[in-house]
C-alpha cells in the first residue's frame, strides 16, 4: 500500500503531462475543426451559429477543387517514385559497401536538411537550365513537379526502410538459400516481406509530406494550375472567412484516414 | 543422400587463417560431429560445405557431385541454423514448405510433405501457427522440418541445441539422433557442447585453431585422447607432467612412477609430455587396491557431492592435486583431512 500511496503524485505528475502534451498538439487541429461550421463571415469569436456553407463555398470554388485533385495526383506519384527508387536504394546503402556510399546516403537525406524554399529556387533555376542545354521543359509542367516531390520524399523512405534492414536478421535470408531460392527468390520471399512495415510507413510519409509541401510546389507549378496548399495561401491573401478552416479539415481527415488506413496493414508504432 | 568428402579445404580471413588444409571423408548415412570451442573454425567449414562462405582454397564433393563453386541454392543441403532463423512471416507449414516451393514440386506433393515432415516432428497441430507463437523447443522442431523435407543429400546442424534448457536439450537429443537414423542422412553436426557430440554422433573430430586435433570414436576420443588438448576438452583428466623412461613407463618431475597403455604419436619417449587418467577410473580407499598397476598416497582436502558421484580433491605429498570420482556410498567413510591411496589401471592411464 506505501508503495502506491507514494506512487501517486508521481503518476499524477505523469498523466498530467501527457494530457498537456496532448492538448497542445490537438488544439489548433480541434480549433480549424470548430472554425470551419461558424457561421461568422470572418474567422472570429464567439460563433454566431453554426453551417455547412463553407464546405459546399470550398468545393465551388475552382482552385481549391484543382488543387486538391492536382495534390492528390503529385502525392500519389511521388509515393510510388520514392519507393521505386527508395527501397532499392536503402537496399543498396543497407547491404552493400562501396566507393561513395556516405556521399549518396547523405545527398539522399539532404532534402531534410535544405529549407524548402531555398531547394524550390534550386530546383526551378536548375530546370531553366536543363531547358536551355536540352529544349526539354520541366519547370511549370506536371513531370517537373512530381520529380521535385519525388525528391523531397526520398529521404523518409530510405531512412525508414535502412532501419529496418538493419534490424534484419541476415540468417533468414542465407536459411532462404539454402531451401534453393536465388537472390531474386530470397528478396521477393523473404526480405522485403520483412521490412514490409517500413516500407508501408515510407509511402505514408512520402505521401504526407508531398501533399502538404507548399514551398517548392511555389516554384514548380505552371501558370494557373495550383496544388492544394497553394490555393489555400492565395485565398489567404483575399480573404479571411471559414472557407479557409473548411479545406484545412478535409485535408486533415484526409491525412488521418491514410494513417489509419496504413495502421491496420501494419501497425506504425512497431516501425517507430 | 550423399557421402562429403571435402579435399585440402582452407578458409583465410585476410591473414587469419580460419581453417587450414582440411581432408575429411563423411559416409553416406554418417552421422559427424565437428567439436572445438569457439573460433577453432567448425562454423566456417559448415558455411563452406552450405555454400554461404566461399572457400579459399580446396574442394567440396557430394557423392559425384562437385559443388565447390555452386552457390548455396544448388547444392541441395538442410541447414538448421544457431537461433533456427524461421521466416517471421510465414506460418509453420509455410516455413516448412518454401524448400518445396523453390523447387517447383505441385501444390498436392507439398502439401502431403510438408504435412508428413510435420508428423515427424510432431508439430502437426501447430501447421498453422507463426513462429513467435511456438515456444524455442518446437520452433527448432520447425527448422528441422524445414531442413528435413527437401531430402536434402546433407543436413547440416549449426549449435542446434545451444539455446533450449538442459531437459529439453536431451529430449531432443534423442528425437535428432531417431530422426537421423531412420532418415539415413549424412549429417554434420557443430557443437561447443561435448555432450551433445558424445551423444549424438558416430564420429566426431575435434578442432583446435582451424585444425582437426583428432577423429574417432566417442571413445576412441575419450580413452585414447591423440593430445592433452582433446583430453581437457573431452571429460575431465587429472595429468602429471613428466616424462617416459621405458615402452610402459613414465615417470613425472615430482618422482612418481606410472605404468601406462596408450602413447599418443605425439608424445614421443624422452620427451616432455604428460601422464593423464580420468577421475572415475581412480579407486580411492584407506589401503591400496594390489590389483591395479598404479598407486599413491595423499590427503582428502575437499569433497563435493555430485548426486550420483561424489568429487574428491586428493593432495599429493608433492602439493599436486589429483580429482576423484567415486561412487556416492563409499564401502568405509572419507572426510576431509583422512590419508587416502588412489589405485588405478595402466589401461586407464595415457601419455600425451
């Protein structure tokens, strides 16, 4: 009994931060949330009442429903080119030592370390150059822009899915040759079912981060087309109505559902 | 099923020599065991004979078969890892099947063999568990179903008992020596544990720095040890140091006399070397046994009971300290500081 009466303020002290750490990541999510039935004309308390309008105002206006459908588009691209390239490359930096192998490691992992506004001018001046060698346009144009987000989302697939290879237990594999599978066989069967969370996780994050990157998307779009994020900052400058607070909780349910979704397939916190 | 036989085998690490020249025959059906401690090199000659380590020099024959450049997944071999190594994400019965998949049997076959290889083992009930849901003892029944149910020409068991408790240790123990037997397949086994080698194999060959220090017999091995290395490591020895003087005869530097029966070629006459016998062919008694050849005289200074023996520390006038087991009813009592005579046979004593 002493021993749980003197545990106690320690475990209160503990729920009570975690209730804080909670509340300051849940709130401003809560606040869009709430923002965006008010009825008020401006984002503004208290509320006068509650609507839908502003969902339906999201949906009527053609930016926002380009924008999220363009997103949608750029995010799934990118998903699937950071893994094509990713997991291979994780395999490659996991597994094998060669000449330059620290070099590529770290020009993967850059795009975390570069702000995103100095890798979008980057990019874009690198683009123009391109075009000038080659006659082949890539800035303005959809393929330009995927492969910019296909970049900054490298990163998180090859991190994620290196840990995880190097969790791998290099016996199961040499057991998979020794029944007779190949190289091939062994990779296909055995190692990457393995890293399978990891993998699941680095498109997640793939696709997260590119659908809410605005700094280099900025630069990339063409004249007119906008991604999601960017047709929020220019509503922005015009105008300040819950509009604004309406797409911010569809792109919110948005992310949640995909983590959720991804959570039944393979649970995250056994990647983390 | 096939007899190895591996010629002038060697595996060099840069400049550290893992495994040098090594000629060794297994017969078809053979049971082996390769026994040293850790880093003599027994792994690395399992891994050369898999294929996973490619050797440096020398060749690796199956039967007719020369596989020395054929990579693992063409020489048709059941490894049972250290730890087992089960595919995590399969279940039992994929586990045992993937051998059977890789070589492209039809569905009805595998299923009847991997089923039967599971009745084997007596893991059928469990075909459709994941390998972290059984306990250690039946996912090593599950590595050796998988290793089994190819009809590999040889199973290869890395320390396949090292992680079990003692009890199931031996239950298993007899269920890989039935296995073997009744499968008729050329097995190899490594193991650190001389119990285990002593009790599983025909033949076993000790390794000492990446070389065979002897091949024989479990009892080839423990009565007539090639060398004092294979004598520490097999069994407990007490030795003398000293040296031979005539065709039966040693004589140690503290003055003691000793008809011996077994010379290792190694322990040449006139020469260093040791006398050696085995703590339990001792008899210890208040007077001395006229029948056995050799005698001497000490002070009990400590006693262990074991159980079924009981440990005596006998000190000799000349301070060396000899180790004997006896029986745990002794016919007269013995108690620490009683003067004691050893007896023991010339056919128990050896010189390495």
């Amino acid at each position: 009994m002493a021993v749980s009466i003197r545990a106690l303020p320690g475990r209160t002290a503990f729920l009570a931060s975690v209730g804080f750490a909670y509340l300051i990541i849940l709130a401003p999510l809560i606040a869009v949330f709430w923002v965006s039935f008010f009825r008020n004309k401006i984002i503004a308390f208290p509320p006068q009442g509650y609507t839908l309008a502003w969902f339906a105002n999201a949906w009527s206006l053609d930016d926002f429903r380009n924008g999220f459908v363009l997103s949608l588009e750029v995010g799934i691209i990118a998903t699937l080119g950071s893994l094509l390239i990713g997991v291979p490359a994780a395999l490659a930096l996991a597994r094998h030592d060669f000449r330059g192998r620290e070099a590529i490691s770290a020009a993967l992992m850059s795009p975390l370390i570069v702000p995103g506004i100095v890798a979008g001018t980057a990019v874009y001046m690198f683009y123009i150059e391109i075009e000038t060698w080659t006659d082949v346009q890539l800035a303005a144009t959809l393929p330009g822009l995927c492969l910019a987000h296909v970049v900054l989302a490298l990163p998180w697939t090859v991190r994620l899915v290196t840990a995880s290879l190097i969790g791998v237990n290099r016996l199961v594999e040499e057991a998979a040759m020794t029944l007779g599978a190949g190289p091939v066989k062994t990779l296909w069967r055995v190692t990457l079912p393995m890293i399978r969370p990891a993998i699941v996780a680095g498109g997640l994050f793939s696709f997260v981060v590119s659908f809410v990157d605005l700094e280099k998307s900025l630069f990339l779009v063409g004249p007119g087309r906008m991604t999601l994020p960017i047709a929020i900052i220019n509503y922005l400058e015009w105008s300040i109505d819950p509009t604004i607070a309406a797409v911010a909780t569809i792109q919110i349910l948005i992310i949640s559902a995909a983590l959720l979704l991804t959570d039944r397939f393979v649970r995250l916190s056994r990647v983390f | 099923m096939a007899k190895i036989a591996l010629e002038n085998l060697e595996k060099r690490f840069g400049s550290f020599v893992a495994v040098e020249s090594l000629s060794l025959e297994i017969a078809d059906g053979e049971f082996l065991a390769l026994l040293g401690p850790s880093g003599c090199g027994k792994t690395t000659i399992l891994r050369m004979i898999s294929g996973l380590t490619e050797a440096t020099r020398g060749r690796i024959h199956f039967g007719a078969r020369d596989v020395t450049g054929l990579p693992p997944y063409a020489r048709n071999i059941g490894l049972v890892f250290q730890g087992y190594a089960l595919f995590p994400h399969m279940t039992v019965a994929e586990n045992v099947a993937f051998g059977l998949e890789m070589r492209a049997l039809d569905r009805g076959e595998i299923g009847h063999r991997v089923h039967s290889a599971l009745e084997t083992v007596q893991l059928a009930g469990l075909a459709s568990r994941l390998p972290r849901q059984l306990s250690g003892g039946q996912q090593q029944r599950v590595a050796l179903a998988r290793a089994i149910v190819i009809r590999p020409d040889a199973l290869l068991l890395d320390e396949p008992l090292s992680a079990l408790d003692a009890k199931l240790r031996q239950e298993l123990r007899q269920e890989i020596r039935r296995l073997q037997r009744s499968l008729g397949i050329t097995t190899i086994c490594v193991t650190h544990d001389q119990e285990e080698a002593l009790s599983l194999a025909t033949r076993l060959v000790v390794m000492h720095h990446g070389r065979i220090e002897q091949i024989g017999t479990p009892s080839d091995l423990y009565e007539r040890p090639a060398s004092r290395f294979v004598a520490e490591f097999i069994g407990k020895s007490n030795f003398l140091d000293g040296r031979v003087v005539a065709k039966d005869e040693f004589v140690t530097k503290s003055g003691f006399v000793f008809r011996f029966q077994r010379q290792s070629a190694r322990a040449s006459s006139h020469e260093a070397s040791s006398v050696g016998f085995r703590p339990e062919k001792i008899e210890i008694g208040r007077a001395r046994n006229a029948a056995l050849a050799n005698h001497v005289e000490g002070t009990v200074d400590a006693i262990t009971y074991l159980g079924a023996t009981t440990e005596y520390e006998v000190r000799l006038p000349s301070l060396e300290r000899l180790t004997v087991h006896a029986g745990a009813n002794p016919v007269e009592p013995i108690g620490i500081g009683d003067e004691v005579t050893l007896s023991w046979s010339s056919e128990a004593t050896f010189v390495v």
